[in-house]
C-alpha cells in the first residue's frame, strides 16, 4: 500500500535535517590553545573532525597509552581515556593510533610512553609475521618537539669498552635473528622462536632508566628460550640465530652492564612514540607515491575511500593536528591517502602520517567520541592512542 505523499515528506524531514545541502565548518574552542573544527563538504561528501594543539608555551603535553595497560589486548579509546582519568590526568583529546593484530591486541610498530619503551624493533611487520620495512611513526622528544620518520630500533649493550648490538624490546626479531631484551609486560607472549633455537640469559633490573641507560645484572646460566613469566624487577635478554655468540660475551662477563636506546635516524631522547602507516607528507609534499615503495603501502587501504585517523604538524611545529575523518556512509565517504594529504595540506599541515583508520578511527573530545565510527556496534577496541592532556603544574 503506498503512504500519502504529505506522510513520506514528513517521515523525510527529519532524515532531510541531518544531512546539511551546503558546506560549512564550525569552530569551538576546548580550551585556550586548543581548537576543535568540524567541516562538512558535500564534494566527497565529507565529514572531518580537526584539533589543533598550540605547543608553545607547554600547557600541553602529548602522550600514548596502550590499552589495559599491556603489550596485549584490545580497549576502546573511551575506557583509555577513563582509567587515565581516574589517575588525575586530565586528558581532554584522545585519538586512536596504530594498527594491530586483531586476535592479540600486539600494535605493529614501536612504542614509547613517558620514555618507557613497551615495545621496540628494527623493522616493521605483521606480529609474528615476515620482515617488510620501517613503517611511518609520529614522536616526541624529550624537549616536546614532533616528529614523523620511520624510526628504527638500534640500541646497545655497554659493558667496560665493549658494546653490542641490541636489536629489540619486548618483541622477537621478524626475520629470526637478533639480540632483544624482555620485561615482565610482555608476559604471556612466547619468546621461543618456532624457526630456530633461541637461548637466554636472566638479569634483575637495577638503577636507571631508558631515559639515560638502564643497568642490568646477570644472575644463572645461559637457558633454551622459553615463555616462563616474568616477575617485577626481572628481564630476559634473549639471542636468535647467530647472534648467540653476542649472548655468550655478555653472558661470559658475570657483573652488571647497561643499555642504551637509540633511534635511527637520530632525533634525540624520545619521549613518546607510536606508530603509523605510512607517512603521507613531507615539508608540505605528498608523499603517497612514495610510500607506496617505501613502507609498501597496499592498494585497498591508499586507494580506496575508507575512514581516516591522522596526525600531523605545521612547518615551524608549533601545532600539533589530530583529524578524524568519517567515511564508510552516505554523510562521509571516507577519503584516500591522496585526498587526505592534499586536505591536510590545504589546512597548513606540512608533516603527517596515517594511524589506524576504518572501524577504529576515534576521536574523543573531553571523553566524549565527537566522530562517528563505522562499525555497527560503535566505537572498536584498538592497541593504543594518543592523548593531549593538560600539563600538570608542580
């Protein structure tokens, strides 16, 4: 039976409403030196959430955070942004970030919070999986400056005049050969590598930190890699392949030794660190081309409309930009690579890198989600996120 005209127009009306006919953009200040814009264009037709952070002056500070507070498992941004909160931080942006496997919750690239690495490697890849490239990662340093480049892991061990290479935290080498350190953190994920024979070497945490250099002392004998937990105050340091003879050294020495964390390319002590993929501008250039060979890019995620979560800063890097960008709907599309760099650029963004984007794209506003996210059940449970939180004053 057909309804009468007049009765589908007023079932229409309120659909009508929701969906604005024109451009515009509304701007709202959070806070003094924090801008949140909402831009509807009905070119794509899009719907973008931008927040800029004014970094001068240090009334903000950005940080990451892992979900459950653990090298595994999944939470939304929204329970993130609560248990901080219950801390007495006061977070008033937070913004999903990297990608992640979605059975074990292990973000793909590196990880640092407050100077604590939670998780360091020198290439990227698919948890357990074979070795790609240095994806795209979004820092900061220990002098609050950002930074966009495909940081690697290149620490070392110090002992008297020897050094050696250290090749990783928290994680095994994805290509089956490497020195890395483990922390009671990553209890629960298996050390042992499937492919070849890894030995370890027990140490209990002394002074220091990763800030400077962290002092480990030996204690045992060198043992067959397993996945016994570890408790606070322990570490592993666990050798691959034909890096053993690395182990045997340190092992050999029976007193303490440190180590040191580095990044390639050198920017200094890193603060904060979270990865991405891949960067998608450079001095205010598009760099999706690029990136396609650089840190393999795959087609159905550059070339295809999805939603967007991206982080980015202007030239003199003094504003930070946290965009969500709606997508997978007939209000927002959801944009390429390409189009997303050519409007971050159009808002003065010179250097940006993409996060994690589709069902996980969040963007919450004083815990508040102010986006609309793509799954049907509403916002997902993602690895980590970046916050902007007010800088508490001593």
């Amino acid at each position: 039976m057909l309804r009468p005209l007049p009765l589908l127009i007023a079932l229409a009306a309120p659909l009508i409403a929701q969906q604005p006919r024109a451009d515009s953009t509304v701007v709202d200040t959070i806070a003094p030196g924090l801008v949140h814009t909402y831009y509807v264009r009905q070119q794509g037709p899009w719907r973008v959430h931008l927040v800029s952070v004014e970094l001068r002056g240090g009334q903000y500070v950005v940080r990451t955070a892992r979900a459950l507070d653990s090298l595994r498992g999944r939470e939304t941004v929204s329970a993130m942004v609560e248990r901080a909160r219950r801390t007495g931080r006061e977070v008033l942006v937070a913004l999903n970030a990297d990608f992640f496997d979605l059975k074990t919750g292990e973000s793909v690239n590196n990880q640092v919070s407050d100077g604590h690495i939670w998780r360091a490697l020198a290439w990227s890849g698919l948890p357990r999986g074979a070795m790609k490239s240095a994806r795209g990662q979004f820092g900061m340093t220990r002098d609050g400056k950002p930074l966009i480049d495909r940081f690697v892991f290149a620490g070392n061990v110090h002992a008297g005049r020897t050094s050696w290479a250290l090749d990783g935290v928290n994680v095994a080498p994805a290509n089956g050969q490497g020195l890395t350190l483990w922390f009671p953190e990553a209890n629960g994920r298996s050390r042992a590598d499937s492919a070849r024979t890894a030995r370890e070497l027990h140490v209990t945490i002394g002074r220091g930190s990763w800030r400077d250099s962290l002092t480990l002392r030996p204690h045992g004998k060198l043992t067959v890699a397993d996945s016994t937990p570890l408790a606070l105050g322990e570490a592993v340091l666990v050798a691959y392949g034909t890096t053993r003879s690395r182990l045997d050294s340190i092992a050999a020495l029976r007193r303490p030794f440190d180590v040191h964390a580095l990044w390639v390319p050198s920017a200094g002590p890193v603060d904060e660190l979270v990865g991405g993929w891949p960067v998608i501008l450079r001095d205010g250039v598009p760099m999706v081309d690029e990136s396609a060979k650089r840190e393999f890019t795959a087609p159905s995620n550059a070339n295809v409309r999805h939603p967007r979560s991206l982080i980015g800063f202007d030239a003199d890097t003094s504003h930070l930009f946290l965009v969500a960008i709606d997508g997978r709907s007939q209000a927002s599309v959801g944009m390429t690579l390409a189009e997303a760099a050519e409007f971050l650029r159009g808002e003065g963004v010179a250097h940006a890198l993409n996060l994690d984007g589709g069902g996980s794209t969040a963007l919450l506003i004083d815990g508040r989600v102010v986006n609309v996210p793509s799954d049907p059940q509403g916002e997902r449970p993602v690895a980590n996120a970046l916050f902007i939180e007010r800088r508490r004053r001593r």
